[in-house]
C-alpha cells in the first residue's frame, strides 16, 4: 500500500491508543471487594471505550504503518500512572505483543489482527483476548492470579463498511463478552444492528450474569461512540460510568484522531534519549510522512521493507530465525489466542530503560 493509504502512526501506537480510559481500570480497582457488579461494569465499559477511537469516520479512510519485525513502542504516562511497552514478534501473520501496568491493574494482550473481504465491506477481527488483573481485588473462587481479580476479553468483530464507494466507516458488529475469570461472572455487551440503509449503528447495551448465568439488576446502555450510562432494572439511572475525550481540532481532516491519538508521536523529557532505536516515534518514513513530505517517505519506506527482507533471508541461510528482544511466549492456547510475557530483570525492557543501555537490539530502521 502507498504511504499516502497511512495514518502516521504504526499499529504498536493504534495498540497503545487502547489505553486511553485506563481511569476505568483505576475506578474498577477502588470499587469495594463486596460490588463486583459494578467492578465488572467498569471493564466492560473499558472494553467498549477501545472502540471509540474509530468514531469519527475519516479514521477509516487511512491504516496505520505495519511495524517492522523487532520494532516497539513505549508509552510512559505519570499524569495517568501507568506505563506501556509493545513488540511486533511476528511478521507472517502480523503479531504484537504488548503489556501495560500500573500500581492498581496489569494488562496484557497478544493481538494478531485479521480482515477478510466481502464485495464492499472488510470484515476485521483481533485474534488475543485482553487480560486485565486488578490487584488488591480477590472475590475467590479459583481462576485468579495471586493477589489479583482476573477478567478477560476478546475484542468484537467489526466491519469497514463502503470499500468501493459511498462513505467508510467502521462498525462493531454482535456482542463482546468480559469475562470475570475468578467467580465465572460476565458481562455481554450488544452492538445494536443497522439497517441496510440506516447507516452506522452506534447503540450499544450492557448485561451483566453472575455465575449462574442469571441477570442481574446493573447494566449499562448509550453509545459506543460517546458515552455509557449505568441502568438498574433496564433503566437508564443517568449516571455516567464513561464519556469520549476530546478529538483534535478539524478532526475530520487530521485523520480523525483523538488529542490522546495525536500524542503519540510526541518525544518528551520522559523519552528524550531514552528510548531504543526501534522505537515508532523514531521511524523516519512515518516521521517523514507527519511532515507531509509523502514522496520521501514512500522511498523511505521501500528501503525499510527492502532491509528487513535481507534480514530475514540471512537469518533463513544460516538456519536461524528471529528472536523477539523484550518478550517470550508461554502459553498457546486455542483459536490462536497465544500469551506473551514481558521479559524482568537484567533482560527486562523497562529494566535496560532505567539503565540506558539496549543490548541485543537489532535496529531495524536502518
């Protein structure tokens, strides 16, 4: 694809964009041992609000730059108390591995993003379920982590719609389920259907079952594209459990992104000096297209991919394949829902960072 088809941003950096209402995380985290409805609530409008970043419907016009093998990104937010850190493991088919944490939640995914076709729509759907641990919170009952509330989910297929012609967008389509994997509680979220011609269906509701599979009183209903309200027996309370942030000024023609979007390019006193040369911010094709200069990114470009297949058939005459730096892979479990795990100690990413040296770093954007 051009690089005209791209957001300057690579998937690593659309993976972090999912972080952006981590305050649900921190909420759920606070909320006393005894209200696991309501912590559950709290992760599936946390689930939800990842969908957001797609609301605005020039987003689908452009994808985001396919990492190179090896190449990361990191994300250090102390206004938000947490940190980030992601590796592109697999080339074919595309795999990240990525882990966030805080004092009060861990979460973890290994996505491979999958789209097939269909006349004039794609369908796009994320192998690798988001695991999320609250520490602190234990409600018992097996399936849990030491010191920790365990949940789960997989993130709802969705649908580009208007590949030919007409307006893109994209849409969310049936259900997502979170799954409380320490009492076998749920909630499952329903994306409300479109009409043929009713365009994007944006009404979503949430149900919450305990372990039994028996409703139960608290739920949520709104949008997935503004906000979710908490409902008692079906009805609207009006109280707000999560709202959209703010989108960048004429967002329509800023690739439709989020202000929490268009950070993550920044290179601040947090990263100065201090990152990997396989960091995204520091890609020169995708730096080179932010700058509009879409010509000299192109070439760029060309010359990234040209280097990596070189790489890669060096590494094939010699019998020997790539080794990802900052993660190890655990557990393989059905449907491709494999685990990665973020290397610790002396090996460790955030380790090295606070060291300032990378060692066995293959810098791939040379």
């Amino acid at each position: 694809m051009p690089v005209s088809a791209n957001e300057p941003l690579s998937l690593l950096q659309r993976v972090a964009e999912s972080l952006e209402y981590t305050s649900l995380l921190d909420a759920a985290s606070s909320i006393p041992a005894s209200e696991t409805t309501s912590r559950l609530l709290h992760i599936a409008a946390f689930a939800v609000s990842q969908l957001s970043s797609n609301r605005v419907k020039d987003r689908a016009i452009r994808k985001p730059f396919n990492p190179m093998l090896g190449e990361t990104f990191e994300l250090v937010r102390e206004d938000l108390g947490f940190r980030f850190v992601a590796e592109k493991v697999l080339h074919r088919p595309v795999r990240i591995a990525c882990q966030a944490e805080s004092a009060a939640w861990t979460l973890a995914q290994a996505p491979l993003p999958m789209q097939k076709f269909w006349g004039k729509s794609a369908e796009l759907n994320t192998e690798g379920r988001v695991r999320v641990v609250l520490h602190g919170q234990s409600s018992g009952g097996g399936g849990g982590a030491a010191g920790g509330e365990c949940y789960s989910f997989a993130q709802p297929t969705s649908f580009l719609r208007n590949i030919i012609a007409g307006e893109k967008y994209v849409e969310p389509t049936g259900t997502l389920t979170v799954v409380c994997e320490s009492t076998g509680a749920k909630a499952v979220a329903t994306f409300k259907a479109g009409g043929m011609f009713s365009g994007r269906s944006e009404e979503v509701s949430v149900v919450a079952y305990d372990a039994d599979n028996a409703p139960l009183p608290l739920g949520l209903v709104g949008k997935w594209t503004t906000h979710l309200n908490l409902t008692n027996d079906g009805a609207d309370t009006g109280t707000t459990v999560w709202k959209t942030g703010a989108l960048v000024p004429d967002a329509a023609s800023r690739y439709g992104f989020t202000t929490f979007a268009a950070s993550l390019n920044q290179i601040t006193s947090l990263e100065e000096g201090k990152l990997p040369v396989t960091d995204s911010r520091l890609r020169p094709d995708q730096r080179a297209a932010e700058g509009g200069d879409l010509d000299g990114a192109e070439g760029m470009k060309a010359r990234l991919e040209e280097r990596q297949r070189a790489r890669r058939k060096i590494m094939e005459d010699h019998g020997d394949e790539w080794r990802p730096r900052w993660f190890t892979k655990v557990q393989e479990g059905e449907g491709g829902d494999e685990v990665w795990k973020l290397k610790v100690g002396k090996e460790g990413y955030w380790e090295e960072r606070a060291r300032g040296e990378w060692s066995g770093v293959v810098d791939v954007f040379r």
